[in-house]
C-alpha cells in the first residue's frame, strides 16, 4: 500500500507542556483520514508540523514520501493547507484572492487563470467571484479559503476544522466538497471534534486526546472496540452531583461523565441498566429531565476509552 502521509513517533513540547506525544498515524493515497478530538487535544499542533509551521521535538512524518525534516521543500510542495484561521484578504474579491494565492504558488497567465476559474468552480462561488470577501459569510470565507488550498492541484489536502462556526449550508458544502476532492483522487488529512463528520467522510479515523493517538482504524474497527455497550444522555433537575456517585457504582454502569449539566453514561443493557439508574435517581430525591439513548458511536468509543465525553 502507497502512504501519502506517514506520521511517525511525532512528539512537540514547549517548555515542559507535551502538546503531541509519539504521535503514529497512516493515510493511504486517496483516502481521506480524520484526525478526530476535543479542542485541545494536539490536533492543531501535529498539523503546523505537518505543514512546516513548527519543528517536531522529534520524531518525523512524511508527505508523499518526503520527509519534514530532511525534505522540508518537496513535503510542503506536495500539500495544500485549509487553517482554522481565515487566510484572506477582505477588501480584495474572491477572484482576486484566488489570482494572489496562484501567484503565490508559481502559477501565472493563462494556466493561472484556467485553475482560477476551475477551483471557484469547485468551491461554488463562480457567481459571486467579483464580491468583496469582507462581505461574505463565515462559510462563504473558507469556501474561498479552501479553493486557495486547491490552486496548485496538491497531492494532500489538509483541512484544520473547516466547519467550526459556519451555517449549516455551508458547512454541507464544505463536506461535499471533501467527498468530492477525494473522488477525484486527492488524499484529505481532516481535523474535526464533530464525530459525524468523521463518521460520514472517513475510509480511516485516528482518534487523539491529550496529545496521544489513543486509537486508529476504521469506523467499524473502533465501533467494535466498545462491543454491545450503548450510551445514554440523561439530563436532571439538579446537580449532577448529587447522583453521580451513585450511579457510577450501578450495576452495568462502565463509563460516565459529567460535563454542561449533562451526563452521558456507558452500559452494558440499557433495559436493564436504565430502571436502575431511575431507581437510584428517587431515592436521592433527583429527577430526569430526559434520556437519549445511542446506539455505539464514535462518541460512545472516546468515553470508553477515556472515561469522559467527547465534547467541545
């Protein structure tokens, strides 16, 4: 199998602060890998060494068989990088951002032009190339963002949390717009802490937290690391410390984790582990508000795993 990006034993610290510990990853050439966490969990950090906005501690990766550390030119040559930052100039228009980030790349006169327009294709905003893009919207602003990254038709797409804080038409857009990149062949590296996200575009997920690669594998790979186990989200009247306790030592209780007045538990038979949790829930005197039951998902694998919820 041909690596596109091969991420191994990647380590960055400032100071005594470990922000990327023996981080190890793969992603084949025409797949897209989601890098999946909570804020703060390194992803941000093993992408600028990637890129080559920050030196590793040690350790190495390689894009398309270049090293970061030996061939820093010919690994960032072979990638296009989407920040988390809009990387635009808002009183130019979207074409003209586009023409200044070609030129930028080497691109001039007429294939510049022709990648100009093919990419405003792709992103869909042909029709709105002449608008200033200090006019656009947030979603609007990393489409153009995106298309920046596409110009010089890189091998490896990096994408850091494209959709955080956009409308929900933009952010679809912005999914299919992965889909779409990669069906033409290109290799996406995506950063998320959206678990469907992942779940809908992933052929592999490396799920970080802490600065480590706690788990790597397919969908179904990590979906079966928690078995039969299901998840369920109760909210209260009250505190939830008030009957944490209690449940944590309730009979087919593995997992659970309180955080913005919600609690989220891992049982092993929610039929008959849910009587039980309303049973403890009386007799300390606390009501549930509501319960939502979930099948195993990729937020079901990060509790089991760490014992805390995967939330922002």
């Amino acid at each position: 199998m041909s690596f596109a990006v091969e991420v191994n034993h990647l380590k960055k610290s400032f100071g005594d602060f470990q922000a990327v510990q023996d981080a190890n990853f793969f992603a084949a050439s025409g797949e897209v890998l989601s890098l999946l966490g909570p804020n703060g969990a390194g992803k941000s950090t093993t992408i600028s060494m990637l890129s080559g906005l920050l030196a590793p501690t040690s350790g190495d990766a390689c894009i398309m068989g270049h090293s970061i550390i030996k061939e820093p030119e010919h690994a960032k040559a072979s990638l296009g990088v989407v920040p988390q930052d809009i990387a635009l100039y808002p009183d130019l228009s979207a074409r003209e951002n586009l023409v200044f980030w070609g030129k930028m790349y080497g691109l001039r006169g007429t294939v510049l032009k022709s990648r100009v327009d093919e990419v405003l294709e792709v992103i869909g905003l042909s029709d709105r190339q002449k608008d200033h893009v200090g006019k656009f919207s947030g979603g609007m602003k990393r489409r153009v963002n995106i298309g920046a990254a596409l110009l010089h038709k890189p091998d490896v797409v990096i994408m850091d949390e494209p959709t955080v804080g956009i409308d929900p038409q933009s952010r679809r857009h912005i999914l299919n717009n992965v889909k779409e990149l990669n069906q033409l062949g290109m290799t996406v590296l995506y950063t998320t802490h959206y678990m469907e996200e992942a779940a809908e575009l992933s052929h592999h997920i490396a799920i970080m937290d802490k600065g480590r690669i706690i788990a790597y594998g397919t969908h179904d790979e990590l979906i079966k690391m928690v078995g039969e186990q299901t998840r369920i989200d109760l909210t209260l009247n009250t505190e939830a410390e008030k009957i944490l306790s209690a449940w944590q030592k309730t009979e087919g209780v593995s997992k659970i984790d309180s955080a913005d007045g919600k609690i989220t538990a891992l049982v092993d038979d929610s039929n008959r582990v849910l009587p039980r949790l309303f049973d403890a829930a009386s007799k300390a005197n606390v009501r549930i508000t509501s319960v939502d039951i979930q099948e195993p998902n990729l937020e079901t694998v990060f509790l089991h795993l760490t014992g805390r919820a995967l939330r922002d």
